[in-house]
C-alpha cells in the first residue's frame, strides 16, 4: 500500500530539481562528472592552463627577442628591414577575419544552428590556409636570399647593401662584418618565433577539420558546444600572439634613418 501511495506521488519542486542532478545520459557527457556544466566547466578550466603554458612559453621567446634587439639593434634594424610589410599585412587582416569567422562559429553553435557554423568553421580553415600559405612565399624568400641561420647564410647584402636606383642612395646603413654576422640572430629568433606559431596554426587548421565533420554530424547543435568553445579560445590565443609578432618583427625601427 504505501510503495503505491509513492508510486503515484506527484513531483515535487524538490524531486524536480533532484532530477535535473543526476547524470545526463548524452553520448558526449563522460560519467564521472555529475553534470554537464559540471564537465563543461572542467574542459574550459584545463583549457585555460593549457594556454597559460603556451603563454609562458611564448613569452620567454619574446623575451629572448627583446633582449637581443638590445645588444644588437643595428643588425636587427636592416633585418627587419628585409621583412614584406604589405605580406605581413596582409597576414594580418586575414588571421583577424579568421578570429572573427570563428567568434562565429561559437555562437553558431550556442544558438544551435547547424548550418551556419559549418559554414563559419569552413571559412576559419580557408583563412587559416591562406594564412600558411602567404608565410610560405615569405620563408621561400628567405631560401632564395639565403637569410636561413646556418653556413649557408648570406651577409653580404648587409655589409655591402645595394643602391635605390631611384634616389642613388644606400637602401641601408652598411653594418661592420662583425654586426653582420648578428643578423643570423635576428632570423634565428624569426624562424623560430613565426614558425612555432605557423606550427599552432597547422594544429588548429587540423582540429578544424575534425569540428567540421562531427559538426556536419549535427553533434554540437543539441547543446553541447564545449568543444567548439573552447577551440575559440585556442585560435584566439593564436591570433592574438601574431598581433604581438607583426609589429616586434616587422614595424619596430622600420626606418632606421639613414
């Protein structure tokens, strides 16, 4: 008698909110968390320590730039002076329109519209390619002027520096042997810095091809974006760190004066 006055017991507000508690049975939710945004919270939590890391890391090589661009600022200056502005612009406007594509594509996914972020995720990977595809005229430069750290390096140009045929004047301050061979330090540190950088983009161009297809698998549009989130946080991290390589590399003492 009593386990049927239970049976028919209606829900309480206590029994209702007892049962939004309980595990939720979706094919995404990991059973040791006890709700979704419980599990949602963590992945963004351990996401953020990942970019802490990055953060760390990436900033010990900004600092590794500064410190050298001190000690050698003549050589630094004609080496920067080799960078393409107009390519590294261009770089720039499309890793910005990349970030804003995927800003969409996270709210794309929040609103549950699954075409949309398909379509949004789709032209963050084309920006993205474009992107790599831009820095790889800009290294393939470099091949041909051999400005790659290593014995095939080339100082001649910064010892020796051509004449602007239009104002018959030194394109650069001409640097003592000595300082030349510094400017090795200049593309070392640029190598290393653009190229760890282009090495976080090809990681994300390959994640964004994964998050499209679970996306065209209609995964992220009953609610469960974690994913999508939190790779916007990873790209943006990668954007925002290029904003910071563009100007140290590119602009700073871009006309020495000479």
């Amino acid at each position: 008698m009593d386990n049927a006055i239970v049976a028919t017991r209606p829900h309480t507000h206590e029994t209702a909110v007892a049962a939004e508690h309980e595990h939720v049975a979706l094919p995404q939710h990991r059973h040791h968390f006890e709700t979704k945004e419980q599990q949602r919270e963590a992945a963004t939590f351990g996401m953020w320590l990942f970019l802490l890391t990055e953060i760390m890391f990436f900033g010990g090589l900004f600092f590794a730039y500064l410190l050298y661009r001190n000690w050698y600022h003549d050589a630094f200056v004609v080496s920067s002076n080799q960078l393409s502005i107009p390519l590294g612009a261009a770089n720039t406007a499309i890793l910005i329109s990349s970030g804003f594509f995927m800003a969409l594509a996270v709210w794309a996914a929040e609103v549950q519209k699954k075409s949309l972020l398909v379509i949004f995720l789709v032209l963050t990977t084309v920006f993205g390619v474009a992107f790599l595809g831009i820095k790889a005229v800009e290294y393939h430069e470099k091949w041909e002027k051999h400005h790659i750290p290593g014995n095939h390096f080339d100082v001649s140009e910064f010892i020796n520096p051509p004449v602007n045929p239009k104002t018959g004047k030194l394109t650069e301050k001409p640097l003592a042997p000595d300082m030349a061979q510094k400017t090795q330090v200049f593309f070392f540190l640029y190598f290393a810095m653009t190229g760890m950088h282009a090495f976080h983009m090809i990681l994300g161009i390959g994640l964004l091809f994964w998050l499209t297809w679970r996306a065209n698998r209609g995964e992220f549009s009953a609610g469960y974006v974690a994913p999508i989130e939190n790779f916007g946080l990873y790209w943006h991290f990668v954007d925002i760190v290029w904003l910071f390589l563009f100007p140290l590399l590119y602009l700073i003492n871009r006309h020495p004066g000479y």
